[in-house]
C-alpha cells in the first residue's frame, strides 16, 4: 500500500512536505476473489479498524454471550448460533435441532449486522472454527457471499498474539436486506442422504468424533449410532496439534483418500445438527475440493425418524 500522490502545481518540496505531514492511509482489505477460506491471526492484524470489514464473533457454548460482553476483539459483534444462525426447530423431527434460518430473514440480519455485497467478513470462535464460525462461513456462502474467512485457531490464537480484547460494542451502521436469492450451496435432505448411503458413486461423511459415530455415547439426542454406510471423518482431523487448520495440501491428501475417485460434488457432509459438518465443508474448501453438499439435518433429525436404519461401530 502506499499513498496516492495528486498532481499538484506548487514546488515538488511542498508536495513532500504535504505527503510527511499526511495521515497514514487506512489499511484495506485485499480484493482477491482467489483468497483462502482462511485467514491468519498476521493477515488479521492489520484489518482490525479496515473499512468495509466486519468481525462476526460467533461462539456459541459456554455461556457465549456472557464471554463476549467479558472481552471480544475490537469490532466484533456477537452472533447467536440459536436465534441468528438456525430457525426454530420444534421437536428436531424435520430438520433437526438447527435447521437453516429462513432465507429472508437471514437476509435481513446481515443488513442489521451492515453487512452487503462489499463487506469483507471475518469469523472466529473458541472452537477452533467449529461452533459456530464455520456455519456462519457456509451460511454466507450460501448467500452468494464470498468475501468471508474464519479465524485460523479462533479467539485463542489471537490472544496468544497479543491482539487486544475490548468490552465496548461497536455501534453499527445497519444496511438493506442483503440481495440474496436462496441458499446457494448443496444440501442434501433425509431422503437423498438414504438413497446415497448405499450408492458406491457417492460417499456420506458423519463427521462427528469416533465415540459419538461407534454409538458408545450420545450427548446430546435420544440415540446413539450413525447411518448406516456412512464412514466417519471426525472434523477435528482437519486441525493440526496446535489446533490450526492442516495445510491445502494435507486436507486434499486426507479427503482424497477419503473421496476415491469421486468428484466432491458426489459427497455429503454431516454431524450432529448441521454445524461442526460446516468446518468439513470449510476444510475441503481449503483442499481444493468445493462441492460437497451439507445434510442439514444430520443425525439429530436421522435418529428421530423412527422408519431409518441405525448403525452401531466401525461400520
């Protein structure tokens, strides 16, 4: 970046004078379509005051609205995985227990947030992308906006840098309805994730921790298992061992593996309700490997149906 130098009339000393005395130019998002799905806390540094930039802090457990008035990064502005990220979900039959917000309504409440088709947004959370930052990267996807990116390793990793925390919400200046048309990324629904289970060109990922798919535990519905011929892929084998997502090349190795010779657009994503799939869906968006649709629903509307098949360890 540098500063842009008008022509001016006067002597060349009173233009270096002019430039020395100047404000610093305020530092500006990189317009690059091309960009990761993920940014660094170095690459974050500097946009933390950048115009047309919007920090969404999107933790959503451990009593998160209470740990965000506690300290956020500067700028940020909370967002509710329950209220602002899934639609009411009476009895998790259809839909599980965090169906995709309605399209109009989601379109809305980017406005209220001033987000529009020129905001640049960045995402973190205190789980390493998975709750709820990598729902709120797929859910602007789906909007048809790309200028999104989650914090690499989360709030930790910019605490760990030095980045300040602040307690003062910023004042926001609200937009239009963002001009959205749909949900514009794959999704898959029950009956489309049964027809593929069993079909060897395509590929269903449960992307929940080996536990949880075994059947062994259960935390949070009212059966435990997974879908038959469905192959687990736990979302936290995207994350290195300092928690930060592994590189393009080693997410495209582990997905290949995975995939086959299948195209990504022949696989679907799950977990428990359609939220930790979203950090799959971002992982294989940094391989290289768009594509794969997401089961909204996943195994907390599966379970529940009593008319679907239930499967219990490694297979």
């Amino acid at each position: 970046m540098g500063v842009r130098v008008m022509r001016h009339s006067g002597p060349i000393r009173a233009v270096r004078a002019a430039l020395l005395t100047a404000p610093p130019a305020r530092r500006r998002y990189p317009r690059d379509v091309t960009r990761s799905p993920i940014l660094t806390v170095d690459e974050l540094r500097p946009l933390l005051s950048a115009p047309q930039v919007r920090i969404l802090d999107a933790r959503s457990v451990n009593d998160a609205p209470a740990a965000y008035a506690a300290g956020h990064l500067p700028g940020a502005i909370h967002v509710n995985l329950e209220r602002d990220l899934a639609a009411p979900a009476p009895g998790f039959v259809r839909g599980g227990r965090h169906p995709l917000p309605d399209p109009d309504r989601f379109a809305a409440q980017l406005g209220r947030w001033g987000i529009t088709p020129a905001t640049d947004v960045i995402v973190y959370d205190d789980q390493a992308g998975a709750n709820a930052a990598a729902r709120v990267w797929w859910l602007l996807r789906a909007s048809g906006h790309d200028r999104v990116q989650v914090l690499d390793g989360g709030l930790a990793a910019a605490r760990a840098a030095g980045l300040p925390l602040v307690t003062a919400v910023p004042a926001i200046d609200p937009a239009p309805p963002y001009p959205m048309r749909g949900w514009q990324m794959p999704t898959a629904d029950i009956d489309a994730v049964d027809a593929a289970r069993n079909d060897p060109a395509r590929v269903v990922l449960d992307v929940r921790a080996v536990p949880r798919f075994r059947g062994d535990t259960e935390p949070f519905d009212p059966v435990a298992g997974h879908i038959p011929g469905a192959h687990n892929a736990p979302y936290a084998d995207n994350l290195d061992a300092a928690g930060r997502f592994k590189t393009p090349e080693e997410l495209r190795a582990l997905y290949r593996r995975l995939l086959g010779d299948r195209a990504p657009e022949r696989a679907i994503v799950h977990c428990g309700s359609g939220v930790t799939a979203c950090h799959t869906l971002l992982a294989l968006e940094r391989a290289g490997l768009p594509g794969a649709a997401l089961y909204v629903g996943s195994w907390s509307e599966w379970c529940r149906d009593p008319g679907r098949p239930v499967g219990r360890g490694d297979a």
